[in-house]
C-alpha cells in the first residue's frame, strides 16, 4: 500500500486537527497546546486498541498477567475523555 493510500483512508477517519486560537495565547503556543490535545487523543485510541489486541492473544491460564489488557484500554479511555473534555471547554471559551 502507498503512502497517499493510506493518508487518504486515514483522512475520513481521523478527525480534523485543526485548533482553534486561545485568547491570550498568541502564536506557536496556542497551535502546539492545540495540536498536543488532539496528539493525546489519538494516543488514547491507541492505547485502547493496543489493549484490545493484548486481550485477544493473553495467555488465558489462571497465572497469566490477565489485568494488563484493561489497564491499557482503561488509560485509553482516560486519555480520550480528558482530552476532549479539554478540547470541549477551550472550544466552549474560544467559540
């Protein structure tokens, strides 16, 4: 697969980085905060996926380390729903 094959699926599933000015922040801090948030969403749904993928190939035994796939997923979701809460809210402020 191409490069710009990939860009282009990635393109109608990834949402639009694209933030919004803070009052008071000029310049780069305002776009790389912005930037940071959406950077730390995307971690979060990796995270997520990451321990979707560690809960379908753990070792199912009773001594397997069974709780690591929901510590993945859980700081995922975390990450997710702090990071739009911020977004939400600075939008909220901006807007």
């Amino acid at each position: 697969m191409s490069s710009r094959v990939m860009w282009a699926l990635a393109d109608g599933l990834l949402p639009a980085a694209k933030p919004t000015k803070i009052k008071g922040l000029d310049g780069p801090v305002s776009e790389l905060f912005g930037y940071g948030l959406w950077l730390v969403l995307l971690a979060g749904a990796g995270a997520v996926i990451f321990g979707i993928f560690k809960l379908a190939t753990s070792d199912k035994s009773r001594n397997g380390g069974g709780s690591e796939p929901f510590k993945w997923m859980g700081g995922g979701v975390a990450a997710c729903l702090l990071s739009g809460a911020v977004i939400t809210i600075l939008n909220g402020i901006v807007g």
